[in-house]
C-alpha cells in the first residue's frame, strides 16, 4: 500500500522536474541563492585606501572584535564620536578621507547601532550629530530609543495595551546593550530573505500544475478513474507539494546560510539582536532570531505551496495560479499602509501574515503582537502557528476539490 503511495508521489516529482520552465527556475534558483551571498566578496572597496572587498569586510571584523564584550554605554558612544570628529566637515564622501579611515572606521560598527537607536520615523540621526555628540545626549541613547519606539507605535494606531505590553517585552532587553561581532548572522538574514522572495516564486510556478495541469492536458479524467483511487492520488500530490517545499527551503536556506558563516564567520551567536535592529523590543539573541526566521521561513514556504495547490485544484489552467501567487507575493513587499487609525493597524497586521513578509526579520520581531483571550502573541511566535494551520486547513480543502471535479 504504501509502496503505491511512494510510486506516485515520485511520479509526481519527475512530472516537476520534467517540465522545462520548472527545472530551469530551479536551477536558477539555487544559482541566484549563492551568487547574491558571493557578490559582496567580489570586487574592489574605494575609499581612502583600495582594497578587496573581501579585505575590507576582513578589517570591518577585526575593528569590530576588538569591541566585543564592550557596554554600549555613554563612554562608548562618545569615544564614537571623538573619532567621527576627526573627519573634515567640508569632505563629500567621508569615506574617502584618511581621518575616516584611521580614527572613525574602526567605531563604524557602533556608529550604525546608535543611529538606530536614535533614528525614528520622523527623524534620521546623521553624522554631522555623531560628530557632535555631548555626553548629556549620550546618556540619554536608551530613554530616546524607547521613546522612539513608543511614538512610531503611536503613529501605527497602537493601543495603549500594545505600548505597554511592548515596554513590558523591552524591559527583559539588557542594557547597556553589550556589543558583539555578528555579521555572519547579520547577513544570512538579509541574503535569506531575497532567497525567499525568489524561492517562493519558483515554488508557486512548480506547484500550479500539480492539479491544474491534469485539467489543461485532460489526464485528470485518467487519473479520477485510475486503479490507485482518487484519495491516494491526491494525497501523493498533495503530499509531494508539500514535500517539495520543505526540500527547497531546507537547502536553499542551508547554502545561504553555509556561505554566510563560512565568510564573514559564525561569531557572535549569543549577542542582541538589537545590535542589528536596536529597536526591537524582545530579549532575543541573533542566533536564535536566525534559527526561529528560519523554521517560519521554511513554514512560510510549505503555506505557499499549500495555498498554490488549493488555488491549482479549483482553476482550469496553471498560468492563472501563478499570477495569482506572483501578486500575492510581489504586492505585500512594496504595499506600505501608513495611518495613525487601530484599522490600517489591523491591515498590516493581516499584511504581514503573507508567506513573504514571514521571511523578513523585521515583521516577525516586530511590535505587531495579536491579542487573543486577554493576552499578547508575539509576531514570531503567532506566524508559524498561523502558517502551519493556515496549511492544515488546505489540505481538506485541496482534497474535496479536486476529488469532486467533474471528469
């Protein structure tokens, strides 16, 4: 019986893989993958000294080592802008200038922690004002931080609940923030979330004919009357959807991650996750943020390839699917909803619960928590939930549909 199962779930997997616009999208898949995490390494680095971009991220680490274990405290942040000092003010690019090479580069790393602390959505910290740093403003880096925090809520129609709850969350984050080296952590979660983008692509363009396919060919009046049966036919289907999904994600995320590490190291595993976004509000390290974004990724994949089935079973050609998924994918990245009212809140709420934005680090940590029976979920923790019911809920779904098709 089983052995039937496992015959057409493979069957399955060489009808993917035999159509050309599949295999190739695959291939390109994995190749764009690892191109995007090796592009960084290749070339040279302009400023005032000419380098290999692999030299320079290899100078960043070494400046940024020798701060780790370090408070970012007033002290820090003004020892920051005594180097920043140096650079003539009338420079165009500060990069160019030697003073920015001997004295601020090697604070460059907390010059990006503090500018986002200070930054909000009405205000960017600048270098003219790191430069001009006073010990008065230095100490006030954590109490402006939360205030930043607290006054974009406000702008996205937050309650006055959320805002606690958020401060609540904040007051687990140690401070002084301890610095700490991380890049390698720092950029698999930027390169994972361009994979994720294109891999869900290539998922929803492998999928779409799994069901609709047999329609435009007119094997499916074949196989609703095969000797294998429908249920086990579909669910082989269903079940090499699904399957497909995990494998794509499981590898494409392993290779982002593998070239990640092996250049710019796998240091920093424990360090805040603030040191890369200052303004999250949970105690989360980045090594954690990284596997947790990981496990909603790949759930976020299998929720695409679930959705696309479910649309594949009801529609009579595979194109019309693709469109869909492609929209659903594209249309969540670049819609940005702004608006003070407890509505636009709710909306992009719902906005980030799309399979794309659960692949990027800053919907899943942030302050978009959901209230259910008195109490807040944190958006890491509601998403994986959300997608593994949100698939679970298909698979019926998928099965009546395409079972009750008319032959």
């Amino acid at each position: 019986m089983m052995g039937e199962f496992w015959s057409l779930t493979a069957f399955e997997y060489k009808k993917i893989f035999r159509r050309k616009s599949a295999a190739a999208a695959i291939v390109l898949l994995y190749i764009l993958s690892a191109v995007t995490c090796i592009l960084p390494i290749i070339g040279t680095s302009h400023g005032a000294v000419t380098e290999s971009k692999y030299e320079a991220i290899m100078k960043d680490k070494a400046y940024a080592m020798d701060l780790n274990g370090r408070e970012l405290d007033s002290s820090l942040m003004l020892e920051m802008s005594k180097a920043y000092g140096y650079i003539p003010d009338e420079a165009a690019d500060y990069t160019y200038t030697q003073e920015y090479e001997t004295y601020a580069r090697p604070y460059s790393s907390i010059y990006g922690i503090v500018r986002g602390g200070f930054n909000s959505s009405e205000y960017r910290f600048s270098m003219d004002e790191a430069k001009a740093l006073t010990p008065e403003t230095a100490d006030s880096y954590y109490e402006v931080r939360q205030k930043n925090m607290i006054y974009d809520m406000k702008n996205e129609g937050a309650s006055d609940e959320e805002i606690s709850y958020m401060l609540e969350c904040d007051s687990e984050v140690e401070k002084p923030f301890k610095v700490g080296y991380n890049s390698g952590y720092r950029s698999y979660i930027s390169f994972m979330y361009t994979a994720a983008v294109f891999m869900m692509f290539v998922i929803s363009i492998c999928v779409a004919p799994i069901f609709a396919g047999e329609y435009t060919s007119g094997a499916d009046q074949l196989l609703l009357t095969s000797k294998h049966g429908k249920k086990k036919l579909i669910y082989a289907k269903i079940f090499a959807g699904i399957s497909f999904a995990v494998i794509v994600s499981v590898t494409i995320f392993a290779i982002v991650a593998l070239i990640s590490l092996s250049i710019y190291g796998i240091e920093g595993f424990d360090t805040a996750l603030q040191l890369v976004y200052p303004q999250i509000c949970y105690n989360v390290s980045v090594g954690k943020a990284v596997v947790m974004l990981s496990g909603i990724g790949i759930l976020a994949c299998v929720c695409v390839a679930s959705i696309t089935m479910l649309l594949s079973a009801g529609f009579s050609t595979p194109f019309s699917v693709i469109i869909i998924m492609s929209l659903a994918n594209f249309v969540p990245m670049v819609l940005n909803i702004v608006g003070n009212s407890p509505i636009v809140r709710v909306i992009n709420k719902i906005m980030i619960l799309f399979p794309v934005r659960m692949c990027n680090i800053w919907d899943p940590f942030s302050a978009n928590m959901y209230g259910a029976f008195g109490n807040y979920i944190r958006p890491y923790i509601f998403m994986p939930i959300f997608a593994a019911l949100l698939t679970i809920a298909a698979i019926p779904l998928i099965y009546r549909r395409f079972k009750n098709h008319q032959v």
